[in-house]
C-alpha cells in the first residue's frame, strides 16, 4: 500500500468523511521530509548563524548595564511604547525601515520588571541561538507586541508563552557593517556611495537579520500546575526549560528543514522534545493538557490545538479528526518513548529521534503501525553517526 493510500485508511479509521480527507491530506502533507534528502546526521550541531557574534556583545553588555538596557540599544521597537496607531508613526517607520534611531530622551518601552529581563546564548541541533527570557507575563506580551507586531497593542492569547523572532532587521548590525564600510572606503563613503552599498547589502539577509527566541516565565500553555499535581515554583521552573526546548526544536526544523509551521505535527514534535527535557520521559497526558484534549473527545477552548488550523483553516468536521489522530500519536509516541527510546538519552539518539520524527506524517504517528515505522526510521540512520542504534 501507498504512503497516500495508508493515510486515507488512517484518516477514515478516525472517523474522516470524504471532504474531511482531502483537507487532512493537504493539512498533513510533510514539508520536513521533502527537504531531508539534503540533511547529513554528521553535520549536526550545525555551525552558528552569522548573527550570534553580535549577541555575544549584547549577552555581555546586559551583565554590566542591564539586559533591557543592552537590548534597546540595539533593537529599536525597544525604544518606542505599545501604543495603537504607532506603526504608522513617522517617527516609528524611519526607525523601523532605515535604522534612523530615535533620541534616549523618547518614551521607551515600558516594562514592570525590566531588572528580571534576562539574555543568553543557548545550543541548540541547529547552532546556537539567543535567548531573551521576560520577568513575567506582561513583559512578555509587550516584548512580544514590540518585535513582532509593530508595537501595536495586539491581542496575545493566554496559551502563548513562547515566540521565534525570525528575519528580524536588526538596525545595529547594519550600521556597523556601514562604519566598517566607511573604515574600507573613507575617500568613497558619501550618501550616494552608501545608498548604493546598502542596495548591495539588502539581498544578503544574513548579515542583518536575526533569529532568536523569546519566553515567558508564567505556567506552560497556561495550565496550573494544580492540573499536573505539581507545586507552583517547581512548575514555573519546567515550563521555562519546556519552551526553550520546545523552540529549539522549532528553530532546528526551519533552519534544518526550511519548515516552521503552526501545524499540529510541529508542535507533537516540539512539545515531545520539551517534555523529555523537563522530565526525562515523554508524557502523552501533559501534552493532551497542553493542548486541550485532556478530556478527549471534548476540546478544551483555551487549549492550544485551534491556533493550528492551517491556512485555509480546517472545518470543524476535520478538526473534530485531527484530535483524534493528535490523541492517539500522543499515545503511540509515549509507548516509543519508553520502550524504545530510553536506550537513547544521547545528542546523536535525539538527532535521530528527530530525524525520525520528521520523516513520518501525523496519520502514520496516529497509526497501529506507527512503532514500527519509528523504529525503521531510527534505525535508517544508525550507521551514518550512532552504530549503538538497534
């Protein structure tokens, strides 16, 4: 049988009528596994992004002038408040769209806690990658608002604690490439003469843009940690190592897979590394929390899984399938997890965990056969980094 013709089967074994298939197919479609072929095991860590030598200063910066400090002095939308209409500001898009940065005298951003902002440089599959990580809930949201929604006070839903900021223009990198510039050209650094080097410049996105993740420090998906049977601060604490773990793994898979999506597969995947890291084993019942299905087949409303309908967004008789199929791949992957994937708590076992996981779609995660299609695609990869695979 056909890798289409398996997930058909699946799909209507979870109760999918004809329609509901063809959305599924399309929703579920991998996008990781068409760009693996160019991937070699041997590779990972990949080398670090260009940006990371920057952020190394501003890590340094924060531990002497404070992170909220080293941070607006690179990022401009730090200097301007959350105010309605102020993306359309003059002001706002001289500084958003040509670096022209605005005096320290205008308001800021304003934060509760800025002294618990914290920056740092973590590892991740993919390289490493800076961190900001906001002293509460509130930061988080105006951190959130300023870098990614033009300082706009757009709605944040609760469930949301996390963020990769990618392609972000980063203004500071800009003008020391145009002082370096200006130190290699000093006879030839006219207005015109950088107008054109900044025409250059442009295509290549690497030299000033950046990737980095931001976090929250509130409970994880917002679930109290009464519903987990866990204290209060030890929950805090998990929740912060399950979302820098739950984004690293976002950010290994578009860098690695040139795939990031707000799909129900991602965040199976994403949430799988989180959990391990917070408790060394997977849970299926923390992450159904997590997203809502704690009480399948009832759908908590204030769980994550509806933030990732796809585009067009599923109907509800399809979504009604896919927390079927999240349901049971949660199962299926748990089971893996403990009877197989214990024996492989190693960087190279989780490469190819990952690996692994990519490769398969949510319909063959959600299947009976779904232990042994793991397994094969575990074992595809042991003689290339990891011969204990087995």
């Amino acid at each position: 049988m056909d890798t289409l013709a398996f997930r058909t089967q699946v799909l209507e074994a979870h109760g999918a009528k004809l329609t509901e298939v063809e959305e599924l197919l399309a929703y579920n479609r991998n996008l990781f596994d068409e760009q693996r072929g160019s991937i070699n095991p041997v590779d990972f860590p990949l080398a670090n992004e260009p940006h990371i030598e920057v952020w190394r200063e501003y890590v340094a910066s924060a531990q002497s002038q404070g992170a909220f400090s080293a941070l607006a002095n690179a990022l401009v939308q730090l200097r301007f408040p959350i105010q309605a209409g102020i993306s359309t500001r003059e002001d706002y898009r001289r500084a958003t769209r040509k670096g022209e940065f605005p005096t320290q005298t205008m308001t800021e951003l304003v934060l509760i806690e800025p002294e618990q902002l914290q920056i740092f440089i973590y590892p991740t599959l993919a390289g490493e990658i800076p961190v900001i990580v906001s002293g509460n809930r509130a930061d988080f949201v105006a951190l959130l608002q300023a870098l990614t929604k033009r300082n706009e006070p757009v709605d944040i839903p609760d469930s949301m604690g996390a963020c990769i900021v990618s392609g972000y223009n980063n203004w500071d990198r800009v003008k020391r490439y145009r002082q370096h510039w200006e130190s290699q050209y000093p006879d030839h650094c006219s207005e015109q003469d950088w107008l054109e080097a900044f025409a250059d410049l442009v295509p290549q996105k690497a030299r000033y843009q950046d990737r980095f993740i931001l976090l929250s420090r509130g409970p994880y998906s917002n679930v109290p940690a009464t519903q987990l049977g866990l204290d209060e601060d030890e929950w805090l604490r998990l929740s912060l190592v399950i979302r820098r773990e739950h984004e690293s793994i976002h950010y290994a898979t578009r860098r690695c897979f040139q795939s990031m999506r707000n799909n129900a597969l991602d965040e199976l995947i994403a949430d799988y590394f989180g959990i391990l890291a917070a408790n060394e084993e997977y849970r299926a019942d923390w992450f159904l929390q997590f997203i809502g299905l704690e009480q399948f087949p009832t759908y908590r409303e204030s769980g994550r899984l509806h933030l990732y309908l796809g585009d067009p967004p599923l109907s509800a008789g399809a979504f009604t399938v896919l927390t079927s199929l999240v349901k049971q791949a949660a199962a299926n992957l748990e089971q893996f997890d403990r009877t197989y994937l214990q024996r492989h708590r190693t960087i190279a076992g989780k490469i190819a965990t990952l690996l692994a996981l990519v490769s398969l779609t949510l319909e063959e995660l959600a299947s009976d056969a779904s232990f042994m299609l793991l397994r094969k695609a575990m074992q595809a990869h042991q003689k290339q980094f990891d011969p204990a695979l087995s």
